[in-house]
C-alpha cells in the first residue's frame, strides 16, 4: 500500500469516536447499538476499498458522517412502524390494508403469548384442526356448507385450482383476466397451479354459448373473477352468475368465483349497492366463493374459502395446503373479527365502520380539526373541502364515498416539501395534494390521529420560522 492512501486511512475517524457522537444515540434508540454499528462499519469498509482504489483522494470530515446518518435513516424508515392514512382510501393495499379491531388485536396478543390448542382438541385430549372455530364462523355468516383458511386469497386460488383442475381445462371470460396490485395476474396463477386456461368471449362481451362451445371432456371447472378496479363500461355484456352455475351443473363442471374483497354485509341501505355479498354467491349456486381477510372483511391477511363439503374436503387432503397454511396469530385475529361480523358489531370493525360513517359525522371531524389547526396556524390557509374517498382493494370501484377533508397551504413551505417533512415526521402522515394544498382525508383516521396532524404541522411551522 502506498504512502498517500496510508495517510488517508490513517485520518479517518475511529469506529468509537463515532459512535460516541450525539446525534448516533437517536438511531441507536431506534436500531439497537448492534445494528448502529453494522450500518456504520459497513459504510467506512466501502469508503476504505474506494480509497484503496484510488478512487478518492480526499475525505472530509463530516462526508464520513452524513453518509452513516444517511445510511441509518435509510433503515429507520424501512423498519415496519405504523402511520396515519389520510389519503381516503379505506383498504389501502400498500398501507396494510384494514387496522384491526381492537378485539381482534387483544386475541391476537393473547394467543401471541402463550400455548394454545390450535392443533388440539380439547374435549377428546387429542390432535384438533388448525383453523376449526374460524372456518365454523364462516360457514355460519355465509350459508355454506364447508370452509377452509389458507394464507391469503391468492393462496386460495391456487390451492382451489390445484387441487380441482390440475392439468385439465379452466374457462374464463376474457374481461375476467385481471391483474391486481401489480403481481397477482389470474393467467400466471392458472399456469402454477398446472391447469390449462381457456379463454371464451372479448374483453368486454361474453355469452353463455361462449362459455358452451369451450367446454369439452378435458374442462375441470368454470372460474368467474371479481375485476375489481377494471372496468370497461358502454358495451358490454357478462353472464349472470346463476346462469353459469346452471351451465357448470349442467355440464357436471364445478363453478368457482374468485370475489376478491369478500362482502359479508349487503352494504346498500349504507349507500353501497351492487356487490354480491358471499352468501348471495353461495345461493345462486356457485361452488366454491374464494376472498381476502383483510380487504372489506376487515380482518387479518388470509385466504377464505368456502363452498361445498366435498370440493373443501378435496382441498383439505390436498399436499399444499401445508405451503399455506396459516398463522395462530392471524387465526386468532380472524376469528375473532368473524364473530365481531356474527354478532352483527360492524362499528367495531375498523374498515366497516369507515366505510359506513355518514357524511355529516365526516364533516363535523373534519370542522374540529380545521378549527383547532386554525388556532395554531393563523398564518396557514386551511379550510374544510368536500373530498372523495374510495373503498379500495377492488370493492365498489364505482362508488367513491362522498367524504371532507382537511385543506392546508403553508405560508413558506411548499407542498412537496411538507409532504415530505410529513412522511419523516414519527408517526409518519400521508395524504394526498391537490394544487398547492395538502388534503388530510379524515375518513381514514383512526383515534389520536387527528392530534399527530396538528403535532407535525406545528412542528412544520415552528422549523420554518
Ligand atoms: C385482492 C384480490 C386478490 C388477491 O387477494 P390477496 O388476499 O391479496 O391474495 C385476488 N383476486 C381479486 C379479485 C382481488 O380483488
């Protein structure tokens, strides 16, 4: 090694006198010293072979520093930490879609902490099933005869798939082959699970004598899928889900429908018509109904099935369901949240009680956090504005719920700059923009919420001053 990179190493600081600094507790508060001192080391090992190479003949003081602090705030935002969602989005699949019911996370931490009888059959003394009580709840909600939870809806789809139709034929319309969220694509799950798609009708017109003309004897079953957020509008023509369920029995085929968020509720004296609820899917004749436990449900991740007894007890013997099978924790939340939906208690169902909350109760949250940041703020603009909030995670796609929110401008920060101040801010906040404005949604803030927005702003105008 020659002289010159000697004399740079030599000069850069010390691993202790580093760690000795101030501002480095903060992290190690947050991180752990361990992980503090991993992230540095790992930073001044890479400025030593850049030095070494010759790529940087000079280091300054406090470049070591800034690129650590860089480096540890970096993974103090990814760590998993909760935060307030005030974009109006009620099932928000990037922000962890439905906050659980407080019942539910009381279950879940006792359950957490202790042995259980998830495999264990208390009146015999003997092995039990995973999932018993939950899948017992569903069939009562739903009217079906049978259910089964796996880990996510996904997981339900390709299980039912696997199981039933392994390399035989699957009909679906071409206006049901959806993506959702960017990685689930009905096609790609269809080709993993060894079934063989066949598609039937256009993207926006498909008949019953489509679905007719594709049935041969290598078709296994029927999979009707819930577009979600895609729609094509004018044109266009679907087969009635009773129709289907004629075709399939007829042809001694099994329907399955994929119902994506999992209605349990006729939501429309709420203002939310034109989903089928489960159990109206589950009497128009379909075989097996598969949805999410955390979109519209308002419960934990988890794959929902329900249906018939024999197609259930196929899937139930069938290898890969062990690969799916699912957690107590999210068992003891799920079931929790079903009997929450059991006993009718939809207001202390998080996502429910949003989606649900009249207007007028929006408004007056919305008029008392507006006055309180007025107070605070004299030289903000903030005002209350009649907003759109949408359900998310597919359902309703065509109901945006008639919400308010929260409008501020600051006096001397713009609105990408307070966006982002908002999203380092502890809690982190996010909301949405709209011209120079930041709009807080309040449909979608939970208890103590309110008060963080005012805390962060706040501390946004007194940094500012
Ligand atoms: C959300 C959704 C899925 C995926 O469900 P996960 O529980 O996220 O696996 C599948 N199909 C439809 C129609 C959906 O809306």
């Amino acid at each position: 090694m020659n002289d010159p990179f000697n004399a740079i190493l030599r000069a850069l600081p010390s691993m202790d006198s580093l760690l000795a600094k101030g501002w480095v507790s903060l992290f190690e508060d947050e991180l752990g010293r361990s992980a503090v001192k991993s992230i540095a080391s790992e930073a001044m090992d890479e400025l030593r072979k850049e030095i070494i190479a010759g790529q940087r003949v000079e280091v300054e003081e406090n470049a070591i520093e800034e690129e650590i602090r860089r480096r540890l705030e970096v993974r103090v935002k990814t760590k998993l930490k909760p935060l307030v969602n005030a974009t109006g989005v009620v099932v928000h699949t990037n922000l962890g879609r439905s906050p659980l019911a407080q019942e539910a996370i009381e279950t879940m931490a006792s359950i957490a902490r202790s042995y259980s009888n998830l495999e264990y059959d208390l009146s015999g003394g003997s092995r039990g099933h995973r999932g018993d009580h939950a899948e017992w709840l569903l069939e009562r909600i739903t009217g079906a005869e049978s259910a089964l939870v796996v880990n996510n809806n996904a997981g339900a789809i390709l299980l039912a798939l696997s199981a039933l139709a392994k390399g035989r034929e699957v009909i679906v319309s071409r206006g049901e082959l959806v993506e959702i969220g960017g990685s689930f694509r009905i096609p790609e799950i269809l080709e993993l699970s060894g079934a063989k798609l066949v598609e039937v009708g256009t993207t926006n017109r498909t008949y019953p004598k489509d679905y007719q003309s594709a049935i041969t004897d290598q078709t296994a079953l029927i999979l009707k899928v819930h577009p979600s957020n895609y729609r094509i509008m004018g044109f266009t023509s679907s087969v009635p889900r009773s129709t289907l369920a004629d075709l399939a029995r007829q042809s001694r085929l099994y329907l399955v429908e994929d119902l994506g968020s999992g209605v349990l509720e006729d939501l429309t004296e709420s203002g939310l018509p034109g989903e089928s609820t489960v159990s109206e899917c589950i009497k128009d004749g379909v075989d097996l109904v598969t949805f999410s436990g955390d979109k519209l449900l308002g419960g934990p991740q988890a794959g929902c099935i329900v249906g018939r007894r024999d197609l259930i007890d196929r899937m139930r013997s069938y290898p890969l369901l062990r690969a799916l099978r699912t957690d107590k924790m999210t068992l003891a939340a799920l079931e929790a949240t079903l009997s929450l939906h059991m006993r009718g208690d939809w207001s202390s169902i998080p996502a429910l009680a949003m989606v649900t909350a009249s207007a007028e109760d929006i408004l007056s949250r919305a008029e008392v956090l507006a006055e309180k940041l007025k107070k605070e703020l004299p030289s903000w603009r903030v005002s209350v504005k009649k907003v759109y909030d949408v359900v998310g995670g597919g359902a309703f796609p065509e109901h945006p719920l008639e919400g308010y929110a929260v409008a501020v401008a600051s006096p001397h920060m713009s609105e990408e700059e307070l966006c982002d101040f908002l999203r380092s801010f502890k809690p982190p906040i996010i909301c949405n923009v709209s011209g120079k404005s930041l709009l807080f949604h309040v449909r979608t803030l939970l208890l103590g919420d309110e008060d963080h927005i005012e805390r962060a702003l706040v501390e946004a105008w007194g940094g500012g001053r």
